[in-house]
C-alpha cells in the first residue's frame, strides 16, 4: 500500500482508513513486544511498525542494540499482526509522521501522563493523529533480558577464570 493510498483510503463501512505506528527497538523481542503489536493491529486496518536504527539507539537511549537493525526489521516484518516496518532514523515522532503519515500512534501506558507522552499527545492532536496506550507488559522488558545477558556474561567469564587457574 503506498501513502497516498492511505491517506485516500477507506476502512471497513467506508470510514476512513486506520494506518496505526507502533515504534521500537524491537531488540531482545519479547512477548512486550508481541503484545504491543498485536494489541496495535486490533486498533487499526494497516499496521507499521517503526524499528529504531541502530543510530537512534545508541544517539537518543544510549544503548548499543543486541541484534543488529536489518535483523530487527525482518524479524519484525514476520510477525503475523504487522502489515510493513519503516525504519526510524529521526528522533521526532512528527518528521516520522510526516514521512509515513499513519493516523493512529501506538504506545506502552508507561508513557501516559509523562511530561514526553502529553507533549506528545498535543504535537500529534494538532495533526489528528491519535496516540492509543495499551498496558506496557512489567513482566520483560528489553532492560531485565539486558540485565539478565549481562549477569549471564559475568559469571561465565568469572567461571572461565577460575577453570584457566585451575
């Protein structure tokens, strides 16, 4: 489906077509992942989802990615619930807005009432893109699972330590 497509387009009962954007690093995929996704599709007719480059990481989270972004990106373009993945390399959701032009924005509620998740709100109000929170999954998140590697890393190298004097 091209842009132009969507932004003519109609939905089902010909209302107007609901092209969602669900944003991540999509690194480490979790069932957080999973369910933003899926809980994303049910809320729209054509669902993009945004994989962060691996710039993006590393310029705006400070985070060196796991699984490199070409990766990312197929992984995610596996998923059953995603119609196309867009890589993000601008760190302003509007310029992204402006580039792939959904109507719906897709976000975990960790963000809601936070000073970023109302500034948001607002920037996208002023161009009728919705922003939709689902329930952020506290179980996993890529933080623990890099929590968890790094613990892993340590004490195989501690453990590879001790069995080299042995």
């Amino acid at each position: 489906m091209t842009r132009d497509e969507q932004r003519a387009g109609t939905g089902p009962a010909g209302r107007p077509l609901r092209v969602g954007y669900a944003a991540g690093a999509f690194d480490l995929f979790h069932i957080g992942h999973l369910n933003l996704l899926r809980h994303a599709k049910g809320e729209c007719d054509h669902l993009i989802a945004g994989v962060v480059s691996d710039e993006m990481l590393r310029q705006v989270k400070g985070i060196e990615p796991v699984v490199p972004h070409a990766e990312r990106m197929e992984i995610v373009r596996s998923i059953a619930y995603v119609d196309e993945v867009w890589p993000e390399t601008l760190p302003d959701k509007l310029d992204t807005w402006r580039e792939v032009g959904f109507t719906h924005f897709f976000k975990g509620d960790d963000w809601r009432g936070t000073e970023k998740g109302l500034r948001l709100e607002a920037e996208f109000a002023a161009v009728g893109v919705e922003v939709v929170y689902f329930p952020y999954t506290a179980s996993t998140s890529s933080t623990v699972l890099r929590r968890a590697l790094a613990a892993l890393n340590a004490g195989g190298r501690v453990e590879a330590e001790r069995h080299s004097q042995a």
